[in-house]
C-alpha cells in the first residue's frame, strides 16, 4: 500500500509472472499513471493481492500505445521464487 508505483495483472497473467516470466501488454490490467520507463514497480493481482516485484520496461503513455505481445513489466522477484528454490536454499 505504501508503494507509489504499482501494476497490475490480469488473472491469466499471474501464473506466467509466479513462474518467472515478464509481463506482456496482453496480461495487463493496471498501471499506476505517470509511471516513468525503468521505474520499480510492485506486481498486485488484480484482488490486490502482491505478487512480486519488478521494472517498467515502458512508461503509462507508451503501454496504451504497445503492440499487445510487447513486455511492458520485466520480471525482478515473485513470491513463487521460494516453491521453485527451496532445495537450493540454505
């Protein structure tokens, strides 16, 4: 809630970003206005719910603009991340 620049993911998105990939313009639900290009953003599902983190790849103006197959969020961290390490955690 305190992050001031947030996206959000449409429910066929959230299992390709808790998997590890980018966000698409196609999985897009969200974007907080006057998001700057390379701008960290926290990924929320659309319920709210906090997925993980990771970067703008285009600004709010540019992602109304973008081919539907464009990656508009690149992928930093997901709360998927410790299922998928947990053997090579220590």
């Amino acid at each position: 809630p305190l992050s001031q620049y947030k996206v959000w993911v449409k429910p066929g998105s959230e299992q390709s970003f808790l998997y590890g990939n980018h966000v698409l313009k196609s999985g897009l639900g969200r974007i907080t206005e006057n998001t700057a290009q390379y701008q960290g953003v926290v990924v929320y599902s659309m319920a709210d719910v906090p997925l993980g983190f990771g970067v703008a790849a285009k600004s709010t103006q540019e992602c109304r603009k973008v081919d539907p197959l464009a990656i508009v969020v690149f992928h930093q961290a997901d709360v998927g991340e410790y299922v998928r390490n947990e053997d090579t955690l220590t």
